[in-house]
C-alpha cells in the first residue's frame, strides 16, 4: 500500500484514486489511509487556489482572446471534475498580443519569470502561477507542424466558454482539444513521461466526445496527413483496455 500510495502521488492522481478507494478503507492500513487522506485534503485547497487563479487571471485578460489549456478544460470532462488535480494555469494566447499582455500582469503585480522556452512565458506573485503559450506544446517541425499550426490558427477566437464550480473560463473547440491533448501527450512521450493524469484526460475526453462527428470528417484526416493517427488509436484503445472508457468504431484493429 506504500507503494501504491507513492506511484498515485507520482502520477498526480491522488484525489481520484481516494475517492474510489473510500469504501474499501477498511483494507488499507490506518496510516496509510490517514496520509492519502491529508494528501488529498492539501490537493483539494491547491485545487481552490488554483482556480482562483484562473479567475483572477480570466478577469483581468476579459476581452481579449484566449484559451485554457488542460487544467479546467481537461477536468470538466471528468465524471466529477473536481478530482482532477490541477497544476499551473496554462492558457494560449495570440501572439500577436503578447506586448500588451505582458505589461498588463506586471502592472497587476505578476512577476516575469525569465526563461529560454520559445513556446511560453511564466507569470507568477503569491500564490499564482501562469503560463502565458504562443503555441501548443509538441506541434512538430517542417511541413506536418505547419499543417497543425493551421489547424489551431483560430483556437483563441472560436473557444467554448465553460463553468465549473466558481470559475467562467474559454476552453478550446472540442476538435482544437481533441488535437491539444494528442499533441501533449505525444511530447510528454518523448520528453519527460507519460503519466496516468495523461490518460485520465484523454479517457474521460473520449468518453464524452469520442462519436462526434469531427473526428472522422476533419481531426482524423489530418492525423493521417502528419502520421499521427496510429498514436491516436493505440491510446485511445489503451484507455479502453486500462480505463474501461468507451472504444469508438473509427479506433478499429489495433495489434495488442
């Protein structure tokens, strides 16, 4: 049970795996389940924290085009969204605002984090962390990575506005997310790691959204077009087998 208590808090799925757990406390030692305990309540107040956050940060941009990347936008898939953990608010924006957005946080208190990453720049003060993107992450080089930089061209100013508890935010158009989230969870690959929170986003997406019609009419072409579309059925089919979320027709023969 320490084993299994350090890999959920490794993979950032602390909340979920002790709401399933709950009703079987009586077979985890008590120390155990006392740590998992704290360990989520701590998770939750970050959680709120976070949100506020977003809140705050949402507020302050109002008018100006963008959109909430994972975070909120992966958890209101979630059959409850608040057992998602959340991280840093990461949202995109034009970057052709991002002159003015930047003078716009540092003069509301926020911090310029001074990094060498060509794709964001970090935000924080207090108790808040942003991460302000001009790109989505894992978009490839040469001409697949043009193609994809077209796909998601009007992401920021075609979004879905989204609630969840107290916060009103932009998350992107189901098919943008759809691309987001493969796209992410492919650079994670073959980066730092996939995690179980990766597959948690994408089965829940899935679950919701997996027979819509943009799939076959516009994301899976282009998947086929960069070669992405094997890596999009074998995860799609591995949340199936793992995570028991629905197996949609156009996933079809995978090898095992």
């Amino acid at each position: 049970w320490e084993e299994v208590f350090k890999e959920v808090t490794d993979q950032t799925v602390v909340l979920a795996t002790f709401d399933a757990l709950s009703p079987y406390k009586k077979h985890v030692p008590k120390e155990v389940f006392s740590k998992w305990q704290q360990k989520a309540y701590f998770i939750l107040q970050s959680n709120l924290s976070v949100l506020q956050s977003q809140c705050d940060m949402t507020s302050l941009i109002e008018g100006h085009p963008y959109v909430i990347l994972k975070g909120s936008s992966a958890s209101v898939n979630y059959p409850k969204p608040e057992l998602r953990s959340l991280g840093d608010v990461d949202f995109l924006i034009d970057p052709s605002e991002q002159e003015e957005l930047e003078k716009l946080f540092i003069q509301n208190g926020y911090r310029k984090s001074m990094g060498d990453h060509p794709n964001h720049v970090v935000f924080d003060k207090p108790n808040a962390v942003l991460e302000m993107h001009f790109e989505t992450a894992g978009v490839p080089f040469g001409i697949q990575g043009e193609k994809v930089k077209e796909y998601l061209k009007d992401t920021v100013y075609n979004p879905i506005v989204k609630v969840q508890d107290f916060s009103t935010f932009n998350a992107p158009n189901e098919d943008k997310n759809a691309l987001i989230l493969l796209l992410n969870m492919q650079h994670h690959m073959l980066s730092d790691g996939f995690g179980i929170r990766h597959l948690c986003d994408w089965a829940t997406f899935i679950n919701e959204h997996g027979n819509a019609d943009f799939w076959k009419e516009k994301l899976i072409p282009l998947l086929k077009d960069i070669g992405l579309y094997t890596y999009l059925k074998v995860i799609t089919k591995t949340a199936s087998v793992y995570l028991h979320s629905t197996c949609p027709d156009w996933v079809g023969e995978v090898d095992s």
